[in-house]
C-alpha cells in the first residue's frame, strides 16, 4: 500500500470508525461489540479491543472467496 493509499484509507476508514466506538459508544470493558467488517468496522474492531471488549463479534453480509 503506498503512503498515498493509507493516508486516505486513514482518514476515510481507520478515524471514522475508531471514533465511533472510542467517543459515542464508551464500551465497558465486559460489553460485546458487534461489526461490519469494511474498512471503517475493522478499525472499530480494534477500538473495541483497545476499550477491552470481550467478546468482539464480526459479522460480513458477504461471502468467503
């Protein structure tokens, strides 16, 4: 991925859905946290583990392959 490439995938994807967790949600530590897993869900996975959520449930509409 060039510098370009993550500095927008950064801003568009990684922000947004950190800060949705991080700032709106405010999850205790025992909460689940449930996810699409896009660009914006994968960095609101991480919060989640970052805010120690446990257990963290994925969930993708699409198909495997």
């Amino acid at each position: 991925m060039s510098w370009k490439n993550s500095r927008r995938f950064a801003v568009s994807s990684l922000l947004p859905g950190a800060g949705a967790v991080l700032n709106m949600m405010q999850p205790a530590a025992e909460q689940s946290a449930v996810y699409g897993v896009d660009g914006v869900g994968l960095a609101g996975l991480m919060a989640a583990r970052i805010a120690g959520c446990d257990p963290i449930i994925a969930v993708d509409r699409l198909p495997v392959g």
